[in-house]
C-alpha cells in the first residue's frame, strides 16, 4: 500500500454514501496488516449492508483476475459476522486458503448456520481440502472431517446445500460418492445433472464417459456447457469426434468457447487442423487470443500423450530383464 493513501482513506470512503468505492482500493484489502484491520473492523458496524456486499463481490471478481493478492486475514475476520450475506462472501474470499483450521469452521456453518447461502459456501469451500487429501497434502484426519462434514451436508433440507456438497464430494475417492452422483444424474433435473457433471470431473474417472457425452447433446444449455466441460477436464477420447461436430453445430458462444478448449485438452487426430482453421478464418483480436491459448494447451496434451507412449513401466522392464536372464 502507498504510504501517500493512509488506510483511513479508504475506510472513509467505505463509510461515504451515494457515492461509488474507487476500485483503485480494493489491493489495499489483499494481505492487510492488523492495524489496518483494526482500523477497518472497527468502521465496519457502520457501513451499510449494500456497501459490504458490493465489496466483497468486487474483492471476488478480483481474487479470480489476479492470482497475486491475498484477501484471507480480512476474510477470516467476517466469518462470524451477523449478516449471512456477508459470512457467505468472506467464505468465498477463502476459496484458494488451504488452511486446514478452516475446516472445522465450515463444518460448524453446515452443521448449525440456519441460512442455506452460507452453508452451501461452505461445503463449496471444502471442496479444496478434499482434493488436496486425495493428493495426500493435508493430513488425513483433516481430509476425512472435510469429507464426512460433506457426506453430512449431502443430506440437508436444501436442495443448493446438497448440491454443493456434491460437487465437493466429486474429488473424494470414497465408495459413497459414486452412487450419490449417478442418483443426481438420474433425477433429470438440470441443475442436478449439472452438479453430477461437475463431480464426474472432479472425480477424474472415465467410467463417467457415457453419461457425459450424452449431456453434450442435451437441449439445456447449461447442461451441454457442463458436460463439454467435463469432457475436457476428464480428456475422454470418445468425446473427440462429437466435439468436432460441435465447432459446426454449436450457436452459444459460451459453449462453442468450451467446446474449443476442451478439444485442446482431449487432443488426437484433426484437432490441430480444425483449430488452426478456425483461428485462420477470425479477424477478432479476443478469438485469436483465445485459440492461440487452446492451441498451446494442445501442444501440452500433445506432449503429455507423447511421455504417455514413452513411459517406461519398471515392473514389467523387471520382469524381461529377469528373462533375458534366464535365456542366458
């Protein structure tokens, strides 16, 4: 933080009504030191309702733009705060914080927080700590508390809660899991079966494969947009050629934008071509941008398929070592 802009100025201007936040503050939020904290934790009763959402919404946005700041001190210090609107956006704040004394918090919000926005944040929160206990970088105890307070939210009198909790539980590699997505998948409901998407791509198994291509023709648009997704996250080969129908059949552009990319990250025969085609025939600086990314995700897939071929197993190198052996 500049030292010509006190941190009194900005909590001033927090405090100022009918007149918008300069975005120009929102860094000073990112890794704030205490007394900067005080300062602002103590205004903070005083700002209006409207004015805190807008601000946590707008730290969000810029959490997602910029990997470089850090708003976890200020978010921890509103997750017991009495409007759930607010709890709920300082739970999102933490969305990247891989502390693991985070997990007990979010399972007391699923447990006994009574407003569902704030127990769906949290259970979408856990969903890190699940991962990275399937990667083995938390300890196992505090993985498996994320996933049992997880299993728990699963059965919650709100349908955005259960949801949520799914889509974390996507990561998890516990028998109870599968059987939850293939129920949400079979519900038919499209919020449902966008969720069962989400957590099929988590899972990172390609047992999903038939369901997941069918999505992708389905007439709901948030379901196709899923399923292409997942498509891509789970690198399915047989997703490659109803893909490539896709760059010619698709109207939303939301969709065809996915479409493109996750065929960067399917790879195989005739990508490269129609993406460079596609990249020949747009005068559209984004678009270039954009295809010009996906292509170089593809030379990674590429190479990554590449040291697939190459890869050498010990075990079985072992073994013909062992009968050339023998041989001799």
């Amino acid at each position: 933080m500049s030292p010509a802009v006190p941190f009194q100025s900005v909590v001033d201007a927090l405090l100022e009504q009918g007149k918008p936040f300069p975005k120009k503050y929102l860094p000073f939020f990112s890794d704030i030191d205490p007394a900067s904290l005080k300062l602002l934790l103590d205004a903070w009763p005083r700002i209006s309702l409207t004015r805190k959402r807008t601000l946590l919404d707008e730290l969000d946005t810029l959490l997602h733009e910029d990997t470089l700041v850090s708003f976890d001190d200020f978010a921890r210090a509103l997750l017991a705060d009495p409007e759930a609107s607010v709890r709920a956006g300082a739970v999102r704040l933490l969305a990247e914080c891989e502390d693991v004394k985070l997990i007990p918090v979010y399972e007391k919000m699923l447990a006994s927080d009574s407003v569902p926005e704030v127990r769906a944040a949290a259970a979408n929160a856990l969903n890190l700590f699940v991962d990275l206990g399937e990667l083995e970088e938390v300890p196992e105890k505090a993985y498996r508390r994320a996933e049992d307070a997880l299993l728990a939210a699963a059965r919650d009198d709100n349908a955005d809660v259960r949801r949520r909790a799914l889509e974390s539980l996507g990561y998890s590699s516990r028998p109870e899991v599968p059987p939850l997505i293939e129920a949400a998948f079979a519900r038919e409901d499209p919020e449902w079966q966008v969720s069962a998407l989400i957590a099929m791509g988590r899972s990172s198994d390609e047992c999903w494969s038939e369901h997941v291509i069918r999505m992708m023709l389905s007439e709901d648009d948030d379901v196709r947009l899923e399923a292409v997704k997942t498509a891509g996250t789970l690198m399915l080969p047989a997703a490659r050629l109803p893909l490539l129908r896709m760059l010619d059949e698709e109207d939303d552009s939301t969709i065809l934008s996915a479409v493109i990319w996750s065929l960067s990250q399917v790879g195989g025969e005739d990508v490269r071509t129609y993406l460079q085609n596609l990249l020949d025939m747009t005068d559209d600086d984004d678009e270039i941008s954009f295809i010009e990314e996906a292509l170089d995700n593809l030379s990674f897939t590429e190479d990554l398929e590449q040291f697939d071929m190459l890869a050498i197993d010990p075990d079985e190198d072992l073994i013909e070592l062992e009968e050339l052996d023998e041989e001799e």
